[in-house]
C-alpha cells in the first residue's frame, strides 16, 4: 500500500499491542481518527497529527505503547551503533539539564546484551551533550523527561520516542493483584474480540483480581482506559500542548455514561474477592459489577442470554488427571446451566480444552505472557444444534427478526431480576 503524502503537523507513529490483538487495536485506531492504519506483528503504525497521539494513549485499550519514530540506520558493530546514535540531534527534545531513560529490545545475533546497547546510546547522547555544553543529561529510569524505545532487528536500527513512558496497560486503578493477575491490555482485548459492547449480560466466573470485569466496565460505560492514569511521557516533552490535552481529556471524560450494565464477578476464594473488590472500587465502579463469593459450578446464572469470559487455571501445578476432572467440570456446568449464552475460555492447555466436551465454533491464537493460548468460543444453545436451527427454520423469521427477538428477550430477563 502507497503511504499517504503527510500534511503539515502529521507524523507516523507506532502502536504496540501483544500477539492476536492487532486486529482489534486496528478498529481502535480507527475510531479515534487515525490514518494509513496499517497491520503489523504485535504493532499497528498510523499516521496522525499530536491530538492524534494523546487520544492514542489516553482512549486506545488494547496498545501497550505510542511510539513516534525518528530515525532508523545499520549497525554492524559496536562502533556503527554508537555512530548512528551521535548523529541524531538530540537537542531537538531535550537540554543537557533534562533527564533521559533508554529501554532496548535485540533480535540479532550481532549484539547480546540489551542492557549494554542500552548504556552504549546514553553514553552517545551524553557524549554529543558533554561536547557542545560541557554538561550531560542525567538519568531517571521512572518519569524521565524523554524516554527513548530502540528496538534492534539483525543489523537494523529503529530508534524512537516512548511517548507513553510506563505502559498503557498499567492503568492506574489495580492495588492488589494475587499471584497471577491477567494483563489488562489482554483483557480489553479478549472481551472485544467477543463483539461485547456492554448492551447485553457479562459474567466473569473465576474473576481473580476482578479484571475482565473492570475491563468489561469500563468499556461498557465509555470510561477512557487512561482516565487513572496521571503520568504519560509526553507530559514533559518540550512541545506539550497543555490546552489541547485538556480539551482531548475533557470531551473524553465527558462522554462516560452512567446506563446500568450487568457485569457480574465471581470467586470461590473470599480473600481473592476481596482484592478484587478493592480493585473495582478504585476503578469507581462498584455500581456496574455485581460481585459474589461462590463457587462457578454451584451458582445458577440469570436465565436468558448473555456472554460468558473464562480465564481458568491452565493446570500448570496440577496433574493430568486433576485438569482432565477441571476442565471437564467446567464442561458440563455449562451445559447443565448456560443455555442462550456464549462462552469463552482462555486457556494454554489442550488437553483441557479436550476435556471441556463441547466443539468450539471459533478459535482466536494469544498470549498470556510467555504462554501460547487460545481463546475459543463455545455457543449453548437451549436443546439440541440441531432444534435450534429447525426453529429457525420453520418460525423464527429473519436473521433481523431473530436478532430483534434475542435482544428483548435478554432485555425482559433482566428486568425480572
């Protein structure tokens, strides 16, 4: 695809996300205005101008960073690498008595340390400082006032500026996590990808840290996912537009809307529960998630249709025979109680999967940290596949009609409750 000829004020810029959320980052891109979207691996690259950049890190639930490219170059050495880094000017965004941070990824076998590429650049840029002024910038690992990203792929260079700094996906509401809380790029991520936007039920049934639910919240009350947030680092660039990001924040924050949501959380650990609880008050919304200590297989969901998210155990700890009765358990509680809804199920193990009973009618490929996972889908239907579709067939009407149907039914049952 042809780049588009950039206006004045534009510039490119650079999502990251993790592996299988491209596609939805991409339709996040797209709504806050972003151009020449194009698709990459665990990146999404777009062009905008720097409204553009601070909606990306203020609204944006599935990227990880906003990075502005400056420059790229070859290195086949230690010295090319040092030289490349000397050559770009520097005094473009920072003064000698400014702060710098350096964070760098390697994928080549020319270098092996990222940690030592890492000082060799501060050293170039504190060289090129020490040279025009006598002084060299200083560094602060936490909020400098220019964090620089340089990403090392075999001899190419890319050198940019995080205008993030820590990542989008520590929000700023999660307090108490427990032992394995799930990323919360991760989670807005797997409830997108399950087309729920909130005007239907949700449960998540083995909720941990409570933060599919908040995600959930969040995105169904328009809750900007930086709203907690009170450092970016673009705050201290240089060309900070701090009347432009108030009007950004402030039109953002004033379309969050307060229509009742159903989200409802459980947990058979009462101590986990608690740290989840604490974490949805900080999140400010304890009235859009209903909470309870039980156990999945014993509770009885609300009749009707609704979406179910499951981020179970993946049985690391346990034996085969232990995640074969698990994951069967989980099986057959959804066949015995959740007619009319659908169901998802991260997990990394297939024998798991395998043992749920049930044919998955869409598999998506993730990433739970290192772990490789998917994230299938299983559709209970009230009686038989089979009766469904005969229905259909012989009473329900049109697809609009049946849609139209399942939307009031969902809406009566809730109302009942």
């Amino acid at each position: 695809m042809e780049k588009e000829e950039l206006s004045a004020g534009d510039f490119r810029m650079v999502a990251k996300t993790m592996a299988g959320l491209e596609p939805v980052l991409f339709k996040e891109l797209q709504r806050i205005g972003a151009r020449d979207i194009e698709e990459h691996t665990r990146a999404i690259s777009f062009v905008g101008d720097k409204g553009t950049m601070y909606k990306a890190n203020f609204l944006l639930r599935t990227a990880l960073r906003i990075l502005v490219p400056v420059t790229d170059f070859t290195a086949q050495n230690e010295q090319e690498y040092y030289d490349g880094i000397m050559a770009i000017d520097w005094s473009q965004w920072i003064s000698e008595t400014n702060t710098i941070a350096i964070d760098c990824t390697l994928s080549t076998e020319l270098f092996h340390h990222t940690f030592f590429m890492a000082q060799k650049a501060k050293d170039a840029i504190a060289d090129q400082f020490r040279t025009k002024t006598g002084v060299r910038p200083s560094v602060d690992k936490e909020q400098p006032d220019l964090r620089i990203n340089i990403h090392i792929v075999q001899d190419k260079v890319n050198v940019s500026l995080d205008s993030s700094g820590t990542s989008l996906h520590k929000r700023g509401y999660r307090n108490d996590t427990g032992r394995a809380p799930l990323n919360e790029v991760l989670a807005a991520g797997m409830i997108q990808l399950t087309g729920w936007e909130g005007r239907t039920r949700l449960i998540d049934p083995m909720t941990g840290s409570g933060t599919i639910a908040i995600e959930a919240a969040l995105l169904a009350a328009n809750i900007p996912s930086g709203y907690f947030r009170d450092y970016f680092a673009f705050l201290k660039w240089r060309d900070f537009d701090s009347e432009l990001w108030e009007k950004i924040t402030e039109g953002a924050i004033g379309r969050i809307n307060s229509d009742p949501h159903e989200i409802i959380a459980l947990e058979i650990s009462l101590n986990t529960l608690k740290k989840a609880r604490e974490n949805i008050h900080l999140a400010k919304v304890d009235d859009l998630i209903k909470t309870f200590n039980v156990d999945f297989h014993e509770w009885d969901p609300p009749a009707g249709h609704g979406t179910l998210i499951m981020n179970p155990p993946y049985g690391e700890r346990m034996d085969k025979d232990d995640i074969t009765s698990f994951y069967k358990a989980i099986g057959d509680t959804l066949k015995k109680k959740y007619a009319g809804y659908n169901c998802w199920i991260m997990s990394s193990n297939p024998e798991g999967f395998k043992s749920i009973g049930l044919k998955p009618t869409r598999r998506i490929h993730l990433f739970n940290g290192p772990l490789e996972c998917r994230f299938m889908k299983f559709e209970m239907y009230g009686g038989s596949k089979r009766t469904k579709f005969q229905n259909r067939e012989q009473g329900a009407g049109s697809e609009e009609q049946e849609t139209e149907n399942t939307e009031q039914g969902s809406e009566t049952s809730e109302g009942q409750e």
